[in-house]
C-alpha cells in the first residue's frame, strides 16, 4: 500500500507518524482551527479490506478524543446522498483508523468529516480511491438455506453409487464369459470374453468420467460463492461478455407501469423511460449506447423515418414493434431521446 | 397336446425367422428408410454450414421441434424400464414375450433422442464444454449425466438377459447365417454355456441392473422435465412437470411398444407368442397411465389457473382457445379420453382397438411434447408482439429423419440379435405346462448350494439349444 498525503504534493510511503509529522510542519490547512490529513491506498480492488487513517492536528498539536466518520457520494434510487461507511475516534497522536470493504467499482468521491466534540466547523478532507478493474465480482449474496450434507457431494455420492453397480454389472458380464472359457479348455471350443471385458472397461471409464467430471465442476468455472478461492483455469473459454447496466447509467428506479413516468413533457426524459419500458435498452444498452446483443444507436440511427422503418421491421435479431405495440408518438420520443444523446 | 419339444422348436424356428429369412420387401422397406434418413442428413449438412438460421428458432422462440424430438424419444424409451424391470421385479410371467422388444426400444429411442440435443446446437462441438467447463449447478448438465447413465445401464440391461438367447443363435445358425454375423455370435454370446457359475453370475447381473434401472429411468424423465421448470417461464413455473413427464414417458413409451409388437406380429406370424392377452394387459396399463395423465393436467391447470398470473393469462388462451387450441384439445380428448373409452367396451376392448389406442396416444404425446415447449416460449416477457414459429423443411426433415432412424435400427436388429427372450419364454412355459415352477436362475443358485452344482433342467437346454 502507498499512502498518499492530503493538499501537500510532498508523497510519503510508509507510516502514518511520518504523515502526521510533516502535515503538521508543512499544513497550509492548519492556520485556523483543525486540520485534516489522511494516508489511504491510491487504488484498491473490490472485495479488498481498506484501511484509511485520518490525522487531526489544531496548530500542530495532535487532537486526541475527536470522532470522524468516512462517507463517500453515492447514488441509489435517484436520489445522491453522503453515505457514511466508517467511523473512529483519535487516539493520543491524533490518529483514526478506519476499516471498510470496498464493495461499489466506483468510490465518487471519498470525505473524512469530522463530528465532535467541536462545535466549530471543520472542513471535511476531500479524497478519492481508485477502484481497480478486474476484481472480483461482489453481486453474489449468500441467499439461500444451507442445509448440513445436502450439498455436491451427496450429489457426487449418488452418482457414484449408482454407477458402482452399474460398472458391477458390466463385470459381471465379463465373468460369465472368463467363466465359459475356462471350461472350454477341456472340450477345445474357442471362446472369447473380450467383448464383455470392453463393456466392463467402457462402463468403468464412464463412471470415473461422470464422477471427475462433476467434482471439477467448481474448479471448472468460476464460482462465486467462494470468490477468490478456486483458481479459474479457463483462459481459453470464451465466454459472452457481460454487460454491466450499472456501469453506464445507474438505473434510477422509476415504475414503468407507472405511465405518468413517460409523460413528463420533456420529450428527451420521456424517451429515456420508454426506451426502457419498450426493452429498446435491454439490447441496445441504457441510452442506446450498444449493448451485448444490440448495436449502438448513438449517433447511429438516421432519419426519423428511416428509424421507424428500421424499428417496425425489427432487423436480424431484433423483434419487429407494429404500431400497435409502439405507437409512432412514442417512438418519437424514442428518437428524441436517442438524438439528444448524441 | 404339443410336446415340450416340439413347441421349442417352434419357438425356435418362428424366433429366428427374421434372422434367417429376408424378403425383397424388407430390402424396400430398408432401402425407404434410409433414404428418409439420408435426406435429413443432407438437410442437416444446410444447418451445419449456415447455422441454426436454417430453422424457424428465433431468439424468443428458441426452441422448437428438435427439443420436442427430444422430449418425445426420451419418453418412448421408457418403455423398457417398465415393462421389463418393473414386471421382472414383480415377477409378472406374462411379460417374458415382451421384455425385449421393450428393452430394445429403449436402447435405440435413447439413441435418436439424445441425437436431438446435438442437432439443437448451433455449434455442437462445443458439447465437450459441459465436460471440460460443465457447473453442476445447470439443468443442462444434470441432463447429459442422466442421459449417459440412463443410456449406459439400458445397453447393459438389453445385453445382459439376452445373452442365452445369443448362445442359442450361436448354437443353431451360426452355419446358416454369413461369416460377418457368426462371428459376432460367436463373440457376444460371451461363452454362454449355462455352466453353473455363468448363470449365477448373470442372475446377479441381471437383478443389479434391473433395480438399479427403476430409478435412473425416473430420474431421466424428470430431469428433462427440471428443463423446463426450473427455467423462469410461464406455463413452465410448475412443480408437478417432474410427475408429468415421467407418467407421459411411460405412456408413450407403452404405446409405441404395442405398435413395434402389433407390426412385428403380422409380418412374422407371431400370434402364438403375441397373444390378444399381451395386447390387452398393455392396453389396460395405457388406460390406467391416460387416467393418470388427465388427474396430473388437471392438477396443473388447475392450480395456476385458480391463481392467474398476468402473463398466465395469454398462457392459457394460447393453449385452450387460440393457436394451440387443436392439438391441446386433441391430447385431452384424443390422447387421453379416447384411450380409456377403447378398453372400457368389450367390443372395442381388442388387438385392433389397443392398437388405434396406441397410435393415438404416440401422436397426442408428440402435440403435447410440442405445445410444452413452444408455449412455454412464446409468452412474451417484453412488451412486443408473442413470436411465431412453425418448422422449416429441414427441421421437418431432420426430425422425420429421426423417426427414420428409430425405425432403422430395429430393422436392423431385426437381422441380428433375438427379438424375443426365449429363455424365459421356454422357462414360463414349462412351469404352465407342469404347474410347477422351476426358476431357471433361482435353480441354480440353489443348486451350488452342496457342493456339487447340477444345473436345472432348463439350463441344460439352453446350453444344448434342444430338449433332454
């Protein structure tokens, strides 16, 4: 971890002591009342422990007993808010450590603010984290109801159980014929087994198959309500890209059977719900910026006319919306909202 | 009143007739077969070099009659496992004519089925995905397993009891037929000498995998069945389609037995072992399973339309008024009603009316294999027009190809293996004609109990393929 000092360009890398020293000589934020300084991380990764220390001094002097909280911007249900992910209080150097877990991809901006004891006001310090690409993905919940032994392996048992007998039928076929050929010795018959010995090997392999094949089932792939701890040997599964709605517009919650939602009377708001309402978005992205299945349409889609031609129609893979599902007004509105995005 | 020996070598003499005698007709008719079967090859090498584009499958609808194939042959190979595990189980002497023919249509039903997922994939190389990167926690991977397992022990179980009966051929034909099939008596027959221990060992072999069998052929149906179900769907949302599949799998499966056994009868004069008797018990159990079928549809129409979800709605009148509304009518009323009215009046309780039964009942469990599938799909969960999908001359082609192939290797068994279990059926018949049962199997594990093992008299004949 490198740590990085507030309002000075001065970079110090190690402990929070030493940040705490040379803010305290140097801190052009201290000339009045107290000052906030903080050594974080510069990037982190989803699922990570973070660990953010915040140094409060009032002219140089360590403020000891003072409570400060972390809060970071976020958005959620159309409404941004401060939300406070952390808390602590200082100790005798001023010092508060404060422990989250990154759990959103992006931070906004991050604040360490202070509460008290203090009536006067504090500048809140002002800071960001770098969320790292590529982490672990964090949407799984652990929903569900675990019961004790009822699990993969009962299921591998099951499995493996029938296919014992089954491997032990084969041998017994097998048998029968080593059974003939001994006798046969006697009245100089040829017999031969073999088939019975290929149904025996054949039916042996496949339950040895069947049963590796679902024990590394969870190595196989990733799985995700152990994130981190099976190693995702697939780097040569291509698997479809995922489109991550949230990533690109956060989705503002409004009732699509609410039909008021589409009838603001901005045009442009009115086309962005319907372009939901209509799953225009589910293909073609939120905003119609291009999604998995669909192309973009930014910038894309021409004419008016030529649109709802393109619309009614439904081209490759795209259903075609009669009139009577998708009114011409509203595609209008479609169009707008489409337009205005360009 | 027929001797013990004359009446076996009858048995014998009828039995082997296909293998023995080939008339230009079986040339046409083989020769018809795979030409079907050639064409939808060529229609399927269309799809091969321009994708799944080649079918009417969309991306809403997205699947369509190659999964219904598959739902369907899956079902039909149910056949064996019931008949022939289940009534050996019970020790039901009346089936022993039948077991084989069933056990046989398992083995090839499985074939061609599972041939279907393959042909589904747009990229059926990438099969060796479910094993090199398969997760345990998808239906599709559960399937593959049920389907190697279920495949695996019916081969076994088919192979298994026939092993005299290939001792037998071994022993008789095998300086009437050609060097290609001597040879392959000679190897499968596995020594069969009906020494004692042989038949020990294959008495354990054959009661494994006939208990083992029971639940892997539930298991199969009902996984197939988790396709559906376990995928969000309306019409799919339903716990009993594990019950559903499994009693439509017997059903059809019973079905198309009585049709393999109703042909074969007339073409090789097998009265005498196919009896109105056999018809008639499989006819009763066809009823029994239509009965069985009506209580579970009611069940699941019922419950979910008690309920009504929105989307359940157009569910419904897709299946009961709308598009689908003919050949659902058709499964209730065809399928399931008609079946049970046949063996209800003596008049109709007949070879002819069990087998009208049975066709109605392949073709009513094929509307429903298709209208599960399609349906299910063309709900639309998006706010646009439900899709439409009708199958193209090359899903026509390749799914009657299909059905060409099912057809293809039972005439071709026909050639070389036993159609029917002659052991048990000599066995069955001795203990009519004595009143006194000697277990071929049970004999001589009692027999090796002394000492000095002394095979029953009926193993001897097996051995010797005549009678003391």
């Amino acid at each position: 971890m490198s740590y990085r000092p507030s309002r000075s360009t001065a970079r110090i890398a190690t402990s929070v002591m030493i940040v705490a020293t040379i803010l305290g000589l140097s801190g052009p934020a201290f000339a009045a009342g107290i000052g906030i300084s903080v050594g974080a991380p510069e990037s982190v990764a989803v699922g990570q422990q973070v660990e953010v220390k915040a140094v409060l001094s009032e002219d140089g002097v360590p403020v000891e007993g003072a409570e400060v909280a972390l809060t970071y911007k976020a958005t959620l249900g159309g409404k941004t808010d401060r939300v406070e992910i952390a808390s602590a209080t200082t100790d005798e150097t001023g010092t508060a450590v404060m422990v989250y877990e990154q759990r959103a991809n992006d931070n906004g901006e991050m604040q360490i603010v202070y509460l008290g004891p203090g009536t006067d006001p504090v500048d809140p310090f002002e800071f960001t984290i770098a969320v790292e690409k590529g982490g672990v993905q964090l949407y799984h919940s652990e929903s569900g109801v675990k019961i004790p032994f009822v699990n993969g392996t009962l299921v591998i048992l099951v499995i493996a159980t029938v296919w014992v007998f089954i491997s032990l039928s084969a041998v017994l076929l097998a048998r029968v014929g080593k059974a003939g050929i001994v006798e046969d010795e006697a009245s100089a018959e040829s017999g031969s087994m073999w088939i019975g010995a290929l149904l025996a090997f054949a039916a042996i392999f496949t339950a040895v198959g069947m049963v590796i094949v679902f024990v590394r089932a969870p190595l196989a792939n990733t799985d995700l309500s152990h994130p981190g701890e099976y190693e995702t040997h697939i780097d040569e599964y291509d698997r479809t890209e995922l489109a991550h709605v949230g990533d690109l517009d956060p989705y503002v919650g409004f009732g699509l059977k609410d039909e008021s939602a589409a009838q603001t009377g901005d045009p442009v708001e009115d086309g962005k719900v319907l372009s939901f309402e209509y799953a225009c978005a589910a293909c073609h992205a939120p905003s119609g910026l291009g999604g998995v299945v669909g192309p973009a349409l930014i910038g894309e889609i021409g004419s008016f006319n030529n649109f709802v031609e393109e619309v009614r129609d439904g081209p490759k893979g795209m259903p075609a919306y009669s009139e009577a599902t998708l009114s011409d007004a509203d595609l209008q509105k479609i169009y707008d909202f489409l337009e205005a995005g360009r | 009143m027929d001797t013990m020996s004359n009446w076996h070598e009858r048995l014998v003499r009828k039995t082997t007739r296909p293998t023995l005698v080939t008339t230009y007709r079986y040339w046409v008719w083989l020769a018809f077969l795979v030409a079907v079967f050639a064409n939808g090859v060529f229609q399927y090498s269309k799809q091969w070099s321009n994708g799944l584009y080649v079918t009417d499958m969309r991306d809403r609808i997205s699947w369509g009659l190659y999964i219904t194939a598959f739902v369907f042959f899956i079902g039909i190979s149910h056949a064996g496992t019931l008949i022939s595990a289940i009534l050996r189980a019970s020790k039901a002497t009346w089936r022993a004519p039948i077991t084989r023919m069933a056990e046989l249509i398992t083995a090839v039903a499985l074939i061609v089925g599972a041939s279907f997922v393959l042909i589904d994939m747009g990229r059926p190389e990438r099969i060796f995905n479910v094993f090199r990167y398969g997760r345990w926690q998808s239906p599709i991977m559960w399937d593959v397993m049920a389907i190697t397992t279920y495949l695996t022990a019916s081969v076994i179980y088919l192979y298994a009891p026939m092993i005299p009966d290939l001792a037998l051929y071994r022993d008789r034909l095998s300086n009437k037929v050609g060097v290609a099939r001597r040879f392959f008596y000679e190897t499968v027959a596995l020594n069969w000498r009906a020494l004692p221990s042989q038949v020990r060992l294959l008495g354990k072999a054959i009661t494994i995998m006939m208990l083992i069998i029971m639940p892997i052929a539930v298991s199969v149906h009902t996984v197939v069945s988790w396709i559906f179900s376990m995928t969000l769907r309306v019409g799919w949302n339903t716990s009993i389609f594990g019950v559903l599949f499994v009693a439509g799998a017997i059903f059809s499966g019973v079905a198309t037995l009585i049709l393999v056994m109703a042909v074969l009868r007339r073409i090789y004069h097998w009265e005498e072992y196919l009896t109105p008797k056999h018809f008639l018990y499989l006819g009763y159990l066809l009823a029994a399973f239509a009965g069985f079928m009506i209580y579970v549809n009611i069940n699941e129409f019922l419950t979910s339309g008690f309920k009504l979800e929105e989307e359940g709605e157009f569910a419904f009148r897709q299946l009961f008024v709308d598009d689908f509304a003919l050949m659902f009518w058709f499964y209730i009323i065809g399928g399931l009603l008609t079946p049970i009215t046949l063996m209800l009046f003596r008049r109709t309780r007949t070879i002819a009316g069990v087998v009208v039964a049975a066709v109605l009942v392949d073709i009513a469990m094929f509307f429903e294999r298709y209208f599960i599938v399609v349906t299910g799909l063309r709900v639309p969960l998006m706010p646009y027009e439900p899709a439409s999908y009708s199958p193209t001359f090359v899903e026509w082609s390749i799914f009657v190809a299909g059905i060409a192939l099912f057809l293809l290797l039972i005439t071709i068994a026909l050639k070389v293996l036993p159609m029917f279990a002659i052991w048990e059926m000599t066995e069955e018949h001795e203990r009519n004609v004595a009143r006194e049962p000697i277990p071929i199997l049970q004999g001589a594990h009692e027999g090796g109990g002394d000492g000095a093992p002394e095979s029953p008299p009926d193993v001897e004949r097996l051995a010797e393929g005549g009678v003391s």
